[in-house]
C-alpha cells in the first residue's frame, strides 16, 4: 500500500492592490466606502476582491444588509495583509535608517605603523567638519585591508604604495613620503653619540620586518645602498609598540618610518641614530575604489587629508 504524500500548502503572493482592499473592508466593512477610500469604482472593487478570492479559494467576505462581513478566512486573509503591510513599513524605515547612515558612517582602513601620525589629526578634522560622523578605524595589514576595501567593508585605506595594488580597481593619491629611521632605546650610549660607526650600529642586536612584507624589501635595500650586509643577530618583528618596549630593555636596534620615530623620540621612548638611510619605506597614499560616486564621509575625508598632507606629490 503506497502511502500519499503530505500535500505542500500553494503560496499565495498578494499584490499591493489587494492588501489596500484588505485593510479598507477591515476598517469600514463595506465594499462601497472601500472603494470610495481607495479611490477607485465600486465596480472595481467588487472585481479585485472577486481576484482576491480566486486566489485564495475561498469566500472571504459576505455580503450582507449592513454591509460586507468577513469569514473565518477572511479575518485570516485580513490579519495575513496587515502583517505584510507592518513588514513593508518597517522595512521601508529600516532602509531609511541605513541610508541615513551611510550619509553619516565613514569606516577607515590604516596601517598600524601610519595610524599614530594620522589618525588622530585626521579624526579631529573630520570631527571639526561634521560632529554628527560616524567614524571607525580599523587596523591591519595591507593586503587584509585592500580585500575590506574591494568587499565594501571600507570606504579607504590608509596605506604604503606597493606593486600588489590593482590599479584597474582601486585609486591612491599620494599623501606624504615615508622615510627609514634607525632608532635605539632612550637609555642606548649609540643615542648620545653625535656620529655613531656605521660599524657598531651594525653590530648590534637589530629587529628587522618580517619577511617577504613590504618594509622587509626596503629594510634590504637600505642595507644595499649603505654598502653592508643584512645584520647576523636579529629577530622579526612588525609590532611597533613592542619594538620600542624591547629596544629599551636591550641595547637593540630597530627601524620605524621617520613621523613615528620622531613621535616617540619627543615622548622620551627612543632616540633616532643620525645615519642617512637613504630610502623611504614607502609613499603614504590613501586608497579608495575607483567609482563614479564618492560618498559625502568619504569626501570629507578625502578634503581633510589634502589639507593635512598640502601641497605634495610623490617624487618622479
């Protein structure tokens, strides 16, 4: 004996036309003044509430003496058409909200090591232009960062120029240039001296990039042009913070771009070695994808950093 299987309930699609009909003959309980409600003949009416029951299955309403009474199903069909009706306006004020929003939310991608000099100059500018902004700072990585900004999970970034950037999708303007600084703990002898050996700096224990990253490329070239070799004694590291907590627990060595050297150096944390590096870690430029439509965040944004950073452009 075979067994039947469950029947699958028909989906019933109700158009606009029909919930508006459903919520008049609910208010007034006449066909009539439905029609007069929605501005429409009675003839009409009586037509899209015939549609409406076809598409149900169903009687939904009763015409009587004193007017036009809904059944048991059609109290349901009612209740069904005021829930749809709830869900459009709550979704319609819930996009507004997000569109609001967005007028307001500005979402920034920065590298760690740029994020010191810049963000809190850049978020007292933006804060000085519009207090209502929304702002989110989010550090990390470049190539973390760059994936965030194609996603649309950020509206720039914030970041060193490299060959990895896919120019076809994504724009930078040049902001400042980012130049190596060789620094020792605030306490390191090497950082009283007016002129120390090349040789003894060398010498030294030193905390270099990790490699295969941008600032390690630079950090090789760099010992290139100073005509010496990569230090023998070195860990890797890109934790700014505990770099310069290590180089003054050590007499070490470590590189960091020239504003955040000079940044700490003021703070009494590290004092900057008097040695031309002679190569920068890299332009500092903000990113954005490439769009027709800035967003009113994102121009402010893109304002206050040219006024920050004037007058510049990146070396030929």
């Amino acid at each position: 004996m075979t067994r039947s299987s469950p029947r699958v309930p028909r989906p019933i699609h109700l158009k606009q036309r029909h919930i508006d009909l459903l919520l008049a003959l609910d208010r007034t309980r006449h066909l009539g003044q439905a029609a007069e409600m929605l501005h429409m003949s009675q003839p009409a009416a009586s037509k899209s509430l015939a549609q409406l029951e076809s598409l149900f299955g169903y009687t939904l309403f009763e015409r009587t003496g004193s007017g036009t009474q809904a059944t048991e199903l059609g109290e349901a069909a009612i209740a069904h058409a005021r829930n749809m009706s709830g869900a459009a306006r709550r979704f319609g004020a819930e996009l507004d909200a997000l569109r609001q929003r967005g007028q307001r939310l500005l979402r920034i991608g920065i590298l760690p090591s740029a994020s010191i000099h810049i963000t809190p100059r850049l978020i007292t500018a933006l804060l000085s232009r519009n207090q209502n902004l929304e702002i989110s700072v989010n550090e990390g990585l470049l190539h973390e960062l760059l994936a965030s900004l194609l996603e649309r999970q950020l509206d720039c970034v914030i970041g060193r120029t490299t060959s990895r950037i896919d120019s076809s999708q994504i724009e930078g303007r040049f902001l400042y240039e980012d130049p190596i600084a060789l620094v020792c703990g605030a306490q390191n002898p090497l950082g009283a001296l007016p002129s120390p050996a090349l040789a003894e700096v060398m010498g030294s224990m030193w905390i270099l990039p990790v490699q295969d990253s941008v600032l390690s490329d630079r950090m090789d070239e760099m010992f290139d042009r100073l005509g010496v070799e990569q230090p023998a004694r070195h860990i890797q590291s890109n934790a700014v913070l505990t770099n310069i907590t290590l180089i003054n627990q050590y007499p070490w060595i470590t590189a960091l771009p020239r504003v955040i050297a000079e940044h700490f150096q003021k703070q009494g944390n590290v004092r900057i070695l008097p040695i031309d590096t002679r190569i920068n870690f890299g332009n500092i430029q903000v990113m954005i994808r490439k769009e027709n439509a800035i967003s009113q965040p994102l121009a402010l944004a893109l304002e206050a950093l040219q006024e920050l950073f004037p007058a510049q452009a990146p070396p030929g």
